[in-house]
C-alpha cells in the first residue's frame, strides 16, 4: 500500500519523506506555482455540525433518516450515496436509548463512522483504494505521551460510549481512546469558501503536511474535497507548508496554540524571530497598548520595574494602573456586547460595540487585533440591520490590520476586500467597487482556485461592476 501512495504521489510531483525533528512530511518533486494545485483528498470520514445533510453538508430541505431520527439528508439522492455506511450505522443509533443519543457529539459520531468503515473495508464492501483505507488513519500521529491526565479521562469515557453504540465484543478501548487522541490533532474542520464551518473530517494523506505559520501552501474545501494550493511559488524539493491555527497573532499566542492542540513547538521563519527587535514590535503592535499622546502611533513596552509601559517612538509613560482599568472596563462591556449579539439583540449590541470600540481606542494600538475584532463584530451587526454604509465604513477600518495580520496571499483578507466590495456595490459606489472586487479576486483565485460556484459568482459580480462603470462612463 505504502509503495502504491508513493508512486500517486510521485506523479503529481510530490513525495512522503520523514524529518527526525518533524516526523512526516509532504515534498515537492516538482515546481508548483501560485494557484496551483498541490493536492486533493476526499474525507476517509467527515460528519456535519448539527442540523446538516450527512451527505452534502447542504441545511436545505432536510429531513431524518426515518429509522434513527438521528441523521438528516436534503433528498433521496444524498440518503442513498449515504446508505452503504450509513445501514450499519443506523442499527447501532436505533437500538441506543434516547438517553444516551445527547450524548452523540460529532467526534462520538466520527469516531463511530471511522470504526463502521474499517470493518466494511475489511469485509470488502467498501472498497480499499490507495488513497482511501484504514492503514493510512493507522500511521497518523496520536502524541498518546503527551495528553495529560484529565484529557486522557475523558478520551476514555468517549471511547466507553463508542464501545456501547457498536457492541462489538472484540472492540479494543485503548485503541479507541488512542484514535480519540487521533482526530483531535489530525481531523480538520470543513469549511465553505467564506470559512465557515460546516463539519469535521479526517483527510489522512493531508495530514501529512506539516504547520508554519508563514504557509507556501492554504487548504480549502469544495464541497467536503480538501484541495491544497500553493500560495507561493514552491520550487522543487521543498516541503508544502500549510497553517494549522489563526496566524493573526504575536509569535507567543501563535505557539501556544500549537502546543496546547499539536503538541509541537513551531520553527517556521516567523517563530524563529521569537525575542527579536521585528517580533517584539509585531506583539506589542497586534496584541499590545497604544501611546497616550494622540497622535502618536509608537508602541508601547514594559519597563524593567514592571510598573508602566513607555512607548518606543516618544519615550512618553504609561501607567499599569490605567491600563488595568480600562482593561477591566473593555472586559466588563464586551461580555455584555456578545450576550446581546448572541441573543440576537443587533440594535443594543451594536451601541455596546461601540462603547468598547470607544474604550480600545484609549487602550489598544490602532492596528491591535482585539480593536479589529471588536470592528468585525460591529460589521457583522450593521449587515444584519441593512446599514451598509455603516457596515462599509467599519469593514474599510479593518482592512489595515488584515493586510498586517495576513501577509501575502491570504484567503482571510480576500474575502474581507470580497465583502467590501459588495457593499461597495450596494451603495453604487462602482469606481470602489470594481478596485475592491478586483483585490479580492486576485486573491482569491489563488487560493481558491477559479471554478468554483463561489468564484464564478465573484467574477460575475466584478463583470456586472465593469458594465456599469462603462455605461457610465458612455451616457455622461
Ligand atoms: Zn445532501
Ligand atoms: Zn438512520
Ligand atoms: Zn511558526
Ligand atoms: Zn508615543
């Protein structure tokens, strides 16, 4: 099986090496250039988020398998590409009592569904192909060593309820705990092209592609198809990179996250600056306070007392005591802004927003990510009330930040110049609109590739704009 993957790989340029500091990796042997696809997967197993088509992950027209009342399909179509799997699966949810069915979380059901298609491909029922069988979940990393004990718990308390949904008499719970650790560090959350989340799935030859925080190479879904692109030209012999996390953050959070969900410390370019000048003024810019003077865009750093921050541009002072207080003040408003946006209170929402935007603007520097994201929620807000010029005033504030946040080719600030362009659009603004739609498109088509439904709407709009403009420019 190994020897077939590799001579797949092979042909699409690529090859499967293991590194002694990295375990397994994912090599170009051949040049890949921007847009370009590297490669492609098909979920081993995926499950959608609540109230989804098991199938398509579509939230249209669904209706339950009238057997379980468990899982939902959009049409016959989709039950019935579903059913090989889906029949064994069926008997194991009806005979569970509906007690114990709240309990079926996505990775329970992900878990149920991994072991379900073993033991089909096992039987050969479902085939075994190069790319799809089981041996592949096999060689995924567990990092078992490194789960501390609470997590190890709970991962077997999991595998308890798995062992009583399928009742296999010969089912291994240490096996199952192990896989749990599995998915956790492997499985990838499914998204659409504007990165929302649909679902989960575990993609064993992407799993792969190891981290860095500054990618050759981004992954996006069509459908519930992993594609990875090269975002960068990626010469031959070297390794494809993708992001595991949220890059936008200082190379302290950044590790963080690695370590708490991968069990790994990152080298990429970027981490390997930890401490030095460039990496210190990115933290204290993204996640650090602003200069008291007004004017003054300088960054701020503790003093060796630890009792004030000086800013680095005008030598001026600032006070720990003050920036606790409104700290404290920014925390109390946004936990009140959030309870209001989530109960769907858009109105109240939106003038808490405010205040806390008013607060981060005494406190974060300009380009801080918590003043973004506050910016991003007000966004969201003024879409939902249909005041676009509102929305486009705070989705333009972003766009800075976004362009320092993530550097290069990145889907993130695509679809934000994407997004400005269409309010561009709503308020007949056509000259922004057309530069916007244009910015968003030559982003996104690399990392989304050009056929998709979603670009091929996004080209549609940027060709409507180009109509306008030119009807314009021909009656006046
Ligand atoms: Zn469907
Ligand atoms: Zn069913
Ligand atoms: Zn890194
Ligand atoms: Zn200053």
């Amino acid at each position: 099986m190994e020897e077939e993957l590799r001579g797949i790989l092979s042909e699409r340029g690529l090859s499967v090496s293991s590194l002694p500091e990295k375990g397994r990796c994912l090599l170009t042997t051949n040049h890949f250039s921007p847009g370009e696809i590297i490669i492609s997967q098909e979920p081993y197993v995926s499950v959608p988020n609540h109230s989804r088509c098991e199938v398509c992950f579509g939230s249209d027209k669904l209706k339950k398998c009238a057997a379980c009342h468990f899982v939902w399909y959009c049409g016959s179509k989709c039950q019935k590409a579903d059913w090989t799997l889906h029949r064994v699966e069926c008997q194991a949810l009806s005979k569970l009592e509906k007690e114990r069915q709240k309990y079926l979380t996505p990775s329970i059901r992900l878990m149920v569904k991994l072991y379900l298609r073993r033991k089909l491909q096992d039987q050969k029922v479902i085939p075994n192909t190069v790319t799809d069988n089981y041996n592949l979940v096999e060689a995924l990393v567990s990092h078992m060593s490194e789960i501390d004990e609470k997590q190890l718990v709970l991962y077997a308390q999991m595998a308890n309820l798995v062992s009583v949904i399928l009742q296999w008499p010969d089912l291994k719970l240490k096996e199952v705990t192990e896989n749990f650790s599995k998915l956790a560090c492997n499985a990838h959350s499914i998204c659409d092209s504007e990165l929302r989340p649909l679902g989960t799935g575990l993609y064993p030859v992407i799993s792969v592609i190891n981290h860095s925080c500054l990618p050759n190479a981004v992954l996006m879904f069509e459908g519930k198809t992993a594609v990875v692109r090269a975002v960068q030209p990626i010469p031959k012999g070297s390794e494809v990179l993708i992001s595991y996390i949220e890059t936008a953050g200082s190379t302290m959070t950044r590790q963080k996250a690695l370590n708490e969900q991968y069990f790994f410390n990152c080298s990429c370019p970027r981490c390997m600056n930890l401490g030095q000048c460039e990496d210190i003024q990115e933290s204290a810019v993204l996640e650090g306070y602003r200069c008291d003077a007004n004017t003054c865009t300088g960054f701020l750093l503790r003093d060796p007392d630890n009792k004030a921050f000086i800013c680095q541009q005008c030598g001026r002072l600032r006070k720990l005591e003050d920036i606790k207080q409104i700290a404290s003040e920014v925390k109390s408003f946004s936990e009140k802004a959030a309870t209001a946006l989530k109960s769907g209170n858009y109105e109240e929402a939106g003038s808490l927003y405010k205040t806390v935007e008013k607060l981060q603007l005494k406190l974060c520097h300009p380009l801080s990510l918590n003043l973004m994201s506050t910016r991003e929620s007000l966004l969201k807000i003024f879409m939902e009330l249909n005041n676009w010029k509102d929305a486009l005033v705070y989705c333009r504030m972003t766009i800075p930040v976004y362009e320092k946040a993530y550097p290069g080719c990145h889907p993130m600030l695509g679809l934000q110049y994407y997004t400005c362009g269409k309010l561009e659009w709503l308020l007949e603004e056509t000259g922004n609109c057309i530069r916007s739609l244009t910015k968003a498109f030559d982003i996104l088509r690399v990392t989304h590739g050009t056929n998709t439904p979603f670009m091929k709407e996004l080209l549609a709009k940027l060709e409507e704009a180009h109509a306008e403009a030119s009807f314009h420019t021909q009656t006046h």
